[in-house]
C-alpha cells in the first residue's frame, strides 16, 4: 500500500503544519506488470472555503506498475478529478 499525505506548513515552519489530505493506494490484482488499483482519497474540513470533510474511492485499471510512482498518484488524482472531488 502507499499513502499520500498532504499537509500545510503554516508560516512555512514544520511546527505548524496541518494534515488537510490523505491518499492510500492498493493494489487489487496479483501486482502482474499491468495492475488495478484501488484509491481512497480524504480531504478534511477547510475552514477557509467552509468545504466540509469528504472521502473518494476511485479505481485506476490496467496501470504498468513499472512507471513511475507520480504517474499512478497521478492517476489516480485524475479519476478524483473526473469524479468531480
């Protein structure tokens, strides 16, 4: 499994940060060289927007797990965005 985090560096100090979003990637077939993955994607409350919390799970079908890792995470930020997250 790989997980994203985002987070936001208030003033750019690490004390300050702020967890705002998660991506946890899994594969869902035998990790054959074209993959299917399952993608849950969370994004906390934005005070800022007043966006409440929401969660996603996308898949990302037929993926050649020899790319690179930004392209799946890529991937799969693209199905979110199709889905209108």
């Amino acid at each position: 499994m790989i997980r994203v985090t985002v987070e936001i560096l208030l003033g750019g100090y690490a004390e300050g940060r702020r967890t705002i979003g998660h991506m946890f990637i899994a594969s869902i077939s035998d990790l054959t060289p074209q993959s299917d993955y399952r993608i849950d994607i969370t994004e906390g409350d934005n005070p800022l927007t007043r966006a409440k919390a929401r969660t996603l799970t996308v898949y990302v079908r037929n993926h050649a797990r020899a790319r690179s890792v930004w392209s799946l995470i890529g991937a799969g930020i693209a199905e979110a965005l199709k889905a209108g997250f």
